[in-house]
C-alpha cells in the first residue's frame, strides 16, 4: 500500500491488495499447520491425518484408487492375539 500511495491505482488492484491482506495471514497459518502433520511423509489423508494411503482392492470400475488405511500386523497363535 505504501509503494503505492499518491499513484493512481484501478480498483481492481485495489481489491485485489485488500483481499491478499484479509486472507494471507490466515491461508499461511493453515499451509504451516497442514507441513507439520505432513512431517518427513510424501501425503496423508485431509480426513484421516494417521492413516497411510494404501491400494485396495479393486471396486466395480475397476479403477483401484488409494485410500487412506492402517497396516495393522497382528500375530495369533492358537486363534490367541499375541505381541
């Protein structure tokens, strides 16, 4: 704004300032919150931020997308959960 105080300036450049002023702020904070659940991962689930996406089985059209999903690895013995 100060770069440009005392030129004249189309209100649509005007609009355009004002609206980067309101919704920056708030967008960078979203974007720093949204990198720390990303953390050292290539992607993660808006829904679901601890599960992986993993391919699961094909559907009726047959287009086998990723979908968010835990890889739970459980040993039995005897029909027993054990650890």
């Amino acid at each position: 704004d100060q770069a440009l105080e005392g030129k004249p300036v189309s209100k649509k450049v005007k609009q355009k300032l004002n609206y980067a002023r309101r919704n920056w702020p708030s967008k960078l904070a979203e974007y720093a919150e949204k990198e720390a659940v990303l953390g050292s991962r290539n992607s993660y689930s808006k829904t679901d931020p601890q599960a992986t996406f993993m391919r699961m089985k094909d559907d009726h059209m047959l287009n086998g997308q990723l979908k968010p999903a835990y890889n739970w690895q459980i040993s039995t013995s005897n029909q027993f959960i054990v650890n």
